[in-house]
C-alpha cells in the first residue's frame, strides 16, 4: 500500500480488478451508447448506456429473469444460458430501437473474450434485433447453440415462441 508522499495511490476500483480505465475510455470517446453484457451467476444483463458527466445513464436495460415473467421462457430453463443470454440481448434490441437508438458499441468489461461464449451471444441476439454493433462473424456463436440443441430438444420450441412473444410485445 503506497503511503509516502510521492507515491500515488490508484483508483479503488481498478485496485479491486472491477474497472478497467484504459478501455473505458476509448469506449466513451466514440460518443455512441455502449450496450453493456454481463454475466451473473444466475442471469445475463444487458443494457444501453450513454455517458454523461454526472454519471452514466441507462437508457435501456433487460435482465434474463425478466423473460420468464414477461415472454414465457420456462422457469426451469437456465438464466444464464446460451440461449437466454440470446433472448436478453434479442430483447434489449427491440426494446432499443422501439426507444429509438440505431447504433451502440459493445463493452464487456473484464469478461473474458472467447469466440461463443455468452457475452457473444447477446450481442448476436442485439444484431439479429437490428441494433448497428460492431463486429466479426467470428465471435458469434453457432445456430446450434443458440437454439439450445447442445441442451435439450425441447428448449429450441421454448426459444422460438419466447422470440416471437418478445417481437410482438415491441412491435
């Protein structure tokens, strides 16, 4: 713990690996809302957020457990899914661009960037909402596993009519 007079301690979040200020940056200098994924351990959430100088605001947000009340995704289904974290980001797309935002970047904080993995599946369900996020084909993952066939059989009916109960509630 640094404590003389010439030593500099460093921010308390960064200190505790929860923020990472480089990217941050970079992220805000683009001027275009992020659409923030993270992965809890029990749900995915998922929001549009733009900067502002009293504090970030929150112009749109979903959560994974909001689709068992809302649209009908089996309540002994996983929250944190593949495929729920597709439906999360589906979601979040329509609920967006009925708000009226086109376009965002993704920020997924200290997440780790594997190709497939569930950040990437929200963006895909973001993308295929119609929301303009950059990105390569390569990250995404396969149709397979985002229809919940590496799951079981019935889970890609409850994917189908939770995607079409969640197209008709933003439409």
């Amino acid at each position: 713990m640094p404590s003389g007079k010439n030593q500099r301690l460093r921010y308390k979040r960064r200190e505790n690996g929860l923020t990472d200020y480089r990217r941050r940056l970079r992220l805000l200098r683009g001027d275009s809302p992020r659409a923030v994924v993270r992965v809890s351990n029990t749900q995915a959430t998922c929001q549009l957020v733009e900067y502002s100088p009293e504090g970030d605001r929150v112009l749109v947000e979903m959560k994974s457990s909001s689709l068992i009340k809302e649209h009908g995704w089996p309540n002994d289904a996983s929250r944190k899914s593949i495929p729920a974290s597709y439906l999360t980001g589906y979601a979040l797309g329509k609920k967006a661009l009925a708000s009226g935002v086109k376009s965002a970047v993704l920020d997924i904080g200290l997440a780790a960037s594997s190709a497939g993995n569930r950040v990437y599946a929200a963006l895909k369900g973001m993308v295929d909402a119609g929301l303009d996020i950059p990105h390569g084909e390569a990250v995404l993952p396969s149709e397979d596993r985002i229809s919940g066939r590496h799951i079981s059989e019935s889970l890609e009916s409850s994917l189908e009519s939770t995607k079409a109960s969640i197209e008709e509630a933003y439409a």
